[in-house]
C-alpha cells in the first residue's frame, strides 16, 4: 500500500490550502501516496467553494476512517478554527495559532505510526508572531514536539540540484563555530543519511565541506578540519555512512555522484541552494523521529485566492517523500 | 594605436600546468583571441607541447613589439632562461630565480607602456621561499614592486558574476576577527574605481553581503553588520558610491539579484567563491584591482598532480587573457588618474 503523507495547509490565509488541495488531486500524487489532510473541514469547504474545485470534504476521526476515494479530501481536524472573519490575505492571530495547532496533530499522527510523512505548506512568520508564539522555524519545532533535543535536529535543503544539510543554522557565525563539534557532525551526517534512505536511496553517499577556505589546505587556514571534521567523517564511515571530505565548500557542489551534501554553517549551503531560485526548493527537518517537510516558498499573499497558486514544489517533496521519486 | 598593445602570460612555476594551458591557448586562438607573448623559457615549452601531443611553432622573439606580427604563425615567447631542467609535477628552487625574472620582466613591461595587461600563470610560494622569497604572495610582490602603498584588493569575476572578498585566505575563525568597517571601505573604494576605470561601468552598483546568515536580523543573529559592515555601507554612500547592504548572502546570487548590482563585496572566501565556482566552475578569473597596471590570473593552482599530462583546463588562463585584454584596452582608453 502506498504511504500516508499528512498535507498541513501552513497559513490558511496564503496560498497554502489551494496548493494542498490542488496536490490532493493530483495524479502524480495520488499514485505514489494516500494523501490526508490535517486542518479544518469548514476551511477546507470554504476553499473548494471559492476555487470551485471537484472535491468534497470527508471528515475523519482517525487515519483509519480514511477513505483516500477520488474526488474526496480526507480531514483529520485538530482545535476548531473560527471561520467568522476569515478572508484570504489577511492576518489573524487565529490563522498563526491554527497553522501550529495543525503541525502539532501531524506530528501526533507521525508519533502513533498512523502517518508515515508530513508535508506543511508555507506558513506565514507575521500570524504565528501576532498570535504570541515564539517559532524560528520547523526543525526546532518539531524537536519540541517530539521531545528530541534541539542539537539534534537539522535542516536538509532540496531541490532538483542537490540536497544540502546543515550542521549549524540560524545562530551568528561565531556561535556556529563554538557549536561545531565532532558530535554535532555525526549527528548531522547520521541524520543525512536516514533522511537519504527515506527518500528512497539504498546506499547514499554524502559529501561533507570544510569549515575553513579549501577545508583549511592541511591545517594552513585553520585547524577545524584536522580537528573536528576529518574525525567526525571517519566515525561515520565507521558507522556504515558513506561520507567523503572535507572538500572547500566553493569546489563542492559540481561533484558528480553524491546524493547530499552537509555543510557546517548557513550561507554554505543556504547560498548554492538558492542560485536557481528558491521557489521548488523543500526544506526537511531531519534528525528526528518524524520524516517533515515545508516548501521553502513563502505563501504569497499577492496572489492568494486568486486560484492561480503554482502547485508544483509541494507535489515534487510529497512524491519525494512517498520514495517515488529520487529527485528533490 | 593603444589598442595593438599586446598582453604577456608569465611562466608560473614551470612544474606546473602553466606551460601547457598557455599553449592550449593558443591552439584554440580565434580571431578574437588577443595576441599574446609568454615569458617563458622557449625549449622548455618546446618539450611540454612534445609531450602533450600539440603542434604549436614556438617562436622567440625579443622585442614584445612582435608580438601581433608573429602571434598568427605562433606562439610567441621573451625568453627567460630556467637553470634546471624541468620535470612536471616535480618543483625545483633552482628555477625559482627564472619564475620571479618573468614576473620582474612583465611588471618592467607594464609600468612602461609596453603591454596592455599581464596575465600571470600560477606559482608555488613555498618553493619561492626556499629559494629566498621575501613576500607573502605573488599580490604582494606585485603591490610591492609597483610602489603601492594600499593593499590591493582581489576579485573574481565569470561572465555571470563579480565578487570581492573582503578577508580571503584566512581561517573563518580569523576572518571574523580580521573584518573590519575600514578594511570593508578599502575593499569599496578600490572596487568601484576599478568597475569604472577598467570595466567601463559609469556608475557601477555594489552590493554588500552580511556576515552572519540572513545579514544578522537586526542583531539577533550577530552584531557584526550593525557594528561593522552598515557603517562601512554608509560611509561609501557618503562618498557617491552606491553601495547596498548588509544584504543576506543566500538571496544574492541567483539570477534576479545578480541584475541589480556590478559587483558583491562578501565577508569571507567561501561566500565568494561558491557562488562563483558552483555558477561558472570555469571561467572564473583573478583580477587583481588597485594596482597600477591590469593584472589577471587564471582561478586555479599549478595543479601538480596532473601537470605534464595534457589533462588541465585551459579555460580560467583563457578567461584570464581575454579579460585582461579587455581591462588592458578600457584602461588604456580611460583618463588618467592620479
């Protein structure tokens, strides 16, 4: 049987619940995976009503009364969301509260085993703000939520080019080079190396950059590699991951025949994975027990509800994640 | 009249793959393709293009006057004479003296009129330093030998991109410690001169990359764009350069953002260079800005493992001379500057 991947529609004020909707419905993804819906079954009629899609709403109390028929989106509701007052393109505290309330009972359905993936649609930073919760993002939410410590929670990046993880992320750079540590990078590669495999490749193998300028050229511009990383490369091998490096991270991305890379800090790998634009870039929370992924695009608020929204980036990671597809 | 000035290619270390990418040079010459000399040692080039299989006529000349007249029928070379015999891979001191006449050679040539530009093939510091070398790199040197008082700056420049580091080979953990709002200036100054002077842009734009991912977010992921890289922004703009920034580095680099500026001023090298080489891994080019005469080099090594095979890539040296020629003409075209 094909996986059940969880959809969250991120912001129900952006283009993220037409984008479900229109992926819900998709050929491509209703081959590869039963797709399921966690959200509001009154939000999801009042989107079908206004795009005038094919679809009715079925809402379910568990993943077990899915039906996953055509022409039907399964729901599985979390809080009530107050629908009174509630227009495409604005902001509202209770849109930023329901886009975690949402990814919280995703994350439940992951934990029971009842869901095998989940995929959020893009989120709107400003509604979970002016809705009074602190969030910096996915990977530390779903550490919270799954009670994994936060050190061992990491971003990949993905697109059609290369997937690209991060040892550290959004902390200065002089923190991010307190924090990198051997452990640290175990911990990503390990992480790297699951989250390969659950996209659906056997033997992935992985290529690791330096720290410093040309990976520190033998200890001339730092002692990072010779320290920190080389080690942390050999206990990975040790450990059956197939890891090679450290490479200068400016020579690193052209090489032919790896399936990730991971980087020590942000614009490493923030910077190659947005030269083409960051548009069908996912980016996968990697390192917990929970198999996560958002679109990196934002939601859009130009052109939401106007039934024009671009589907595809959330397609390509549900069928990356459904292991159908190499690619993302 | 300036236009017919030619350019000259230095030998590098001869144990490197500079003999040969020059050669394949001009094996691929069109009618593009400015006319070019090396300083080089003729019998040495000789027994590289034997082993590698190229049929390339070396031809000595001795006055750099020559150099369009016999570049059709080919490779032109000033001769400068190694002491010992040359074995790819494989660097000898002795021959250190013969790499820094050429060098010495093309910056005589440069300071007095003779060529448009040099392009200088890549060297080994430490074989330098083991035959008495005294600077801290074939920049400095240069810098040194043409009297410079500033440091000069380096960029690297595609067809696609132009990008400065601001702090270059230095550990990042020292970079960060080295960057600072004067360094930041310095590195703005000279750019902007130099995207007038020697690429022609009227009114070039530079865009400023942060240090810390996404630019800080006011504070909270650094402090260092506050204290260090906004007043530098700021004090450019002051000065009529239309500098912009602290931008963050992730959003700069793809193909919208690189139409709105001439050139990115980044804080450390991998934010430079992985951009550049993960664009362009070819085609990227040295310039050396801030010097009195044009000086590129190709953006690669002496690549020892490889060097007597045939195998190396003549793309960055071509890239290198054709820029050169380019800068050479714009700045032989431009008012003089102080």
């Amino acid at each position: 049987m094909p996986p059940v991947i969880a959809i969250t529609p991120g912001d129900p004020a952006g283009i993220g619940p037409e984008i479900a909707l229109k992926a819900m419905i998709d050929p491509r993804v209703r081959g590869a995976l039963r797709p399921i819906l966690v959200a509001d079954a009154a939000l999801a009629r009042w989107w079908i009503a206004h795009l005038a899609l094919p679809l009715e709403v079925r809402p379910c109390p568990s993943v077990a009364a899915a039906a996953f028929a055509p022409g039907t989106v399964d729901v599985i509701e979390a809080a009530p969301f107050p629908l009174a007052g509630f227009a495409p393109a604005t902001l509202r505290a209770e849109n930023g509260r329901a886009i975690l309330d949402w990814a919280g009972r995703a994350v439940e359905l992951a934990q029971a085993g009842a869901i095998a993936a989940i995929v959020a649609a893009p989120q709107t930073q400003k509604a979970i703000e002016i809705a009074g919760i602190a969030f910096d993002g996915y990977p530390g939410f779903i550490a919270l939520r799954t009670g994994t410590a936060p050190e061992d929670v990491f971003l990949m990046l993905a697109n059609e080019e290369r997937r690209i993880a991060h040892v550290t992320l959004h902390v200065g750079l002089r923190r991010a080079l307190a924090l990198i540590d051997r452990p640290r990078i175990l911990r990503c590669l390990a992480a790297t190396d699951d989250a390969l495999r659950r996209l659906g490749i056997a033997r992935p193998r992985i290529a690791v950059s330096g720290v410093n300028p040309h990976a520190g050229e033998g200890g001339l511009f730092g002692r990072e590699e010779i320290e920190t990383v080389v080690p942390a490369i050999a206990a990975a091998k040790a450990a059956g991951i197939g890891a090679d490096g450290p490479f200068g991270a400016d020579i690193m991305f052209l090489k032919p025949g790896y399936d990730g890379f991971v980087v020590m800090i942000h614009d490493q790998g923030h910077i190659p994975a947005k030269l083409t634009g960051f548009d069908r870039t996912a980016a996968f929370t990697i390192g917990t027990p929970v198999f996560f992924a958002s679109v990196a695009h934002g939601s859009a608020y130009d052109i939401a509800g106007r039934g024009i929204a671009d589907p595809s980036a959330l397609i390509a990671t549900l069928l990356a994640m459904s292991g159908v597809s190499g690619v993302v | 009249m300036t236009a017919t000035r030619p350019l000259v290619v230095t030998m590098g270390d001869p144990a490197g793959i500079g003999g040969e990418i020059a050669l394949m040079a001009w094996t691929r010459r069109d009618g593009a393709t400015p006319p070019f000399a090396m300083l080089d040692d003729p019998a040495r080039l000789e027994a590289i293009a034997r082993r590698i299989g190229l049929a390339v006529p070396v031809a000595p000349i001795t006055e750099v006057s020559d150099v369009a007249r016999v570049f059709p029928r080919g490779l032109p070379v000033l001769p400068v004479s190694l002491a010992a015999a040359v074995e790819p891979g494989r660097p000898d001191p002795r021959n250190a003296p013969a790499v820094i006449e050429a060098i010495d050679r093309a910056i005589d040539l440069a300071r007095t009129g003779k060529i448009a530009a040099m392009v200088t093939n890549p060297i080994n510091k430490a074989v330098l330093y083991a035959a008495g070398f005294r600077h801290p790199g074939h920049t400095e040197y240069l810098a040194d030998r043409a009297g410079l008082r500033t440091a000069p700056v380096m960029m690297l420049a595609s067809p696609a991109l132009r990008v400065v580091p601001v702090t270059i080979h230095l550990a990042l953990r020292e970079a960060v410690g080295a960057l600072t709002t004067a360094s930041i200036i310095h590195c703005g100054r000279v750019t902007a001169a130099a995207l007038m002077r020697d690429f022609a842009i009227p009114l070039p734009v530079i865009a400023v990359a942060g240090l810390n991912p996404h630019a800080g977010e006011d504070g909270h992921l650094g402090r260092e764009e506050i204290e260090i890289v906004a007043p530098a922004v700021a004090q450019l703009r002051a000065e009529g350069i239309a500098a912009h920034g602290p931008a963050p580095a992730d959003t700069l680099f793809h193909a919208r953002a690189r139409a709105g500026y001439d050139a990115v001023l980044c804080m450390y090298h991998d934010q430079a260079l992985i951009p550049l080489k993960t664009i362009d891994f070819d085609s990227g080019v040295n310039v050396t800005l801030g010097l009195p005469f044009v000086r590129t080099s190709p953006d690669h090594g002496t690549a020892y493992d490889i060097a007597g095979t045939g195998r190396a890539n003549p793309a960055s040296l071509i890239a290198a001379i054709a820029l050169a020629s380019t800068l050479g003409a714009h700045r032989l075209a431009a008012p003089a500057l102080a």
